[in-house]
C-alpha cells in the first residue's frame, strides 16, 4: 500500500490539481484497532506547499503521527498535539515555522542575566526564566564566587523557594538568605557551578 493509503488524511495532488495552499484544522486522528495500521497521522506529499495545520490531535500512528516530506514556502504549524513525532526537513523556511507550545504563565528563556561581583572576588550571573503563577525558576551560575553576591528576582515567589543541589555544583548551604523576593549566595572561598531555586 502507499503511503498516503495508510493515513488518517492525506494531502497529494491529483493530475493537474495542487496539493498547496490547505488547511487541516481541528481534526482528531487515531487508530483504535487492536494492530495498528494507520502509518501516519496527517501526511503531506513533496509537492505541497504553503499549508495550514493547526488545533488537531493525532496519535497512535505507527510511523509518524505527522509527515511532512521536504516541505517548501510558508508553513504554518501551530497548537497541534503529538507533534513532538513530526519529521520537518531543513528545507523548511524556519522562519515561519511557529512552535507547537502552549504556554500559560510567563516562560522568559531570553531573560536578562544579571551579574553581581562577589564582595572578595569573582561572581554570579542571576537570572529567572519561568515566571508563571504556578512554577517559577532561578538559575545562578558563580564564577570563582568569593564573598556575597545578592540577587532580586524580576517575579516574586509567593513563598520562598526551594534550593535544588546539583551533582557538581556548589552545597545548598551557600544559599544563605532566599526569601519570597530575594536571595544570597556567601562564600569564604571560591565557588563555581550552578545553582538552581524552584518553588512558586
């Protein structure tokens, strides 16, 4: 069988008929028999371009719950569950391709670092990229840290937040002051490595 036989739906060109500018919105795909054979989810030909798929739900494909074969022009890929599966080619205009996250709350990976100079030596780079209602996080990185460094977080916690060791970092024990809207790192001797708060 073909491939696009084996799909939920489909999107070829027939003859002289295009198989671009399509949307697919708002579908929910599954195979609930007992041996799966629905190969792909949603599958597009090599030939189509500048299509719309958004809001649909896809599972249980075998292969892949979506397809997109060298796709060209402008895509627009958006809100679709089970596309973590889906094989984009490099052909693709990354430019226009929107991400398939939904986010609620503030998620701010771009967020400004801020450096303080250690009151001996070295320092720490302070930042916080999540700052939603329900989870919020702060990174700190020390860099030959000796002395206190002190830090206000962009977002309060709305209760202090918990200090995560890592494997090669410094001890929690460095932390010695984090409240609901500050914290601060304090050590005799030069640290370096992360440190991680999380809480909400």
């Amino acid at each position: 069988m073909q491939d696009n036989w084996k799909s939920g739906i489909a999107v070829t060109s027939i003859g002289s008929r295009s198989c671009s500018n399509i949307s697919i919105t708002g579908n929910v795909i599954l195979d609930d028999a007992t041996t799966k054979l629905m190969k792909y989810g949603i599958f597009f030909e090599t030939t189509c371009t500048n299509c719309t798929v958004s809001g649909n739900t896809v599972t249980d494909a075998t292969t892949q719950n979506y397809q997109y074969a060298t796709p060209a022009g402008n895509w627009q890929l958006q809100n679709n569950y089970g596309m973590s599966t889906v094989n984009i080619s490099s052909a693709l205009n990354l430019q226009t391709f929107k991400t398939n996250i939904a986010v609620t709350g503030s998620l701010s990976i771009n967020s400004t670092q801020t450096v303080v100079s250690g009151s001996i030596s070295g320092g720490a780079s302070f930042s916080e990229p999540e700052q939603g209602n329900s989870y919020k996080k702060v990174i700190v990185y020390c860099s030959s840290l000796s002395g206190t460094a002190s830090y206000t977080y962009p977002t309060a916690f709305l209760h202090p937040p918990a200090i995560i060791a890592t494997s090669d970092g410094p001890a929690s024990s460095v932390v010695t002051t984090h409240t609901e809207t500050a914290m601060t790192v304090t050590s005799a001797t030069p640290i370096t490595g992360f440190i991680i708060l999380e809480g909400y």
